[in-house]
C-alpha cells in the first residue's frame, strides 16, 4: 500500500508541475487562453444555456508590453425562458459558474456585467447579459508570458 501511495503522490507531482510550467510563474498566455476556452464552454453546458454561439474564438495573442499577452474568448446563448431579466441571467451563470471553477467576483455594480477572476489560471470572466433571456459571456487572460 505504501508504494501506491508513492506512486500517486509522484503521479499527482508530475501533472502540478506540467500545469504550472516546471517551476515558471504560472501559465503561459496559450496554456490560460485553453483553460478560459475551457471555463466558458462547461459554464454553457452546466448553465443549460441554448443556441449558444461563439463571438470570439480566441487563439492568438494579443500584445500588452513587455513580451507578454493575453486571449479572449466569448459566446452568446439564450435562455429556455425567454422573460427572464438580465440581471437575473447574470446571478445564474455566477451560480453555475461555481460548479466549473473557483472564480471569486471582483465587479458587481447589478443590473450590469458581472466581472469575476480565477487566481490560480489568471483568467477573467465577464457576464453581460445583453437583454431579456440572453446570455452574454466574454473572458480574457491577464498579460502573461508568451512561453
């Protein structure tokens, strides 16, 4: 039994190290926009949101100084009920968002976008419902390396 538990606890240290890039500060811009990429599309899924469409697909680099970059990524879908408010559509997806990944919220004036952060994958999501039964949802990484 000793050994397994060896063998796991090697396992479980070989993967931390390929997420966390052996050692460099976090993830590169490529590696965060795939995780963002990720996020956005389990929280449609978990969100049961309908129609949902890509407005942004992401995949490049987009300069912000220093060699370093940040992706985006975004869609749009709507609700089953077609009457519910944006700021209702909003609340929801912070809700089902806590079901993908522990993002925390840095912005929440109501009845406009919802801004929250994930720490660990320097990703940014924004929930923006444009209007009744439609969902927007927008992310960017922070300015990261580009590898």
């Amino acid at each position: 039994m000793g050994r397994s538990v060896r063998l796991g606890v090697a396992g479980c240290a070989v993967v931390l190290l390929t997420v966390a890039g052996c050692g460099d500060s976090g993830p590169t811009a490529a590696e965060a926009g795939e995780i963002l990429k990720a996020h956005i599309t389990e929280l449609m899924k978990e969100g049961s949101v309908l129609d949902v469409k890509i407005t942004d697909p992401g995949g490049r680099d987009i300069p912000c100084g220093e060699g370093k970059a940040k992706r985006t990524f975004a869609v749009t879908g709507r609700d089953a009920a077609p009457q519910r408010e944006p700021n209702g559509l909003n609340t929801y997806l912070v809700g089902a968002l806590s079901a993908v990944a522990p993002y925390r919220i840095v912005a929440d004036p109501g009845n406009a976008p919802v801004r929250l952060a994930n720490d660990e994958y320097k990703t940014v999501i924004t929930l923006d419902a444009p209007g009744n039964g439609q969902y927007g949802v927008r992310g960017e990484t922070e300015c990261l390396r580009t590898s």
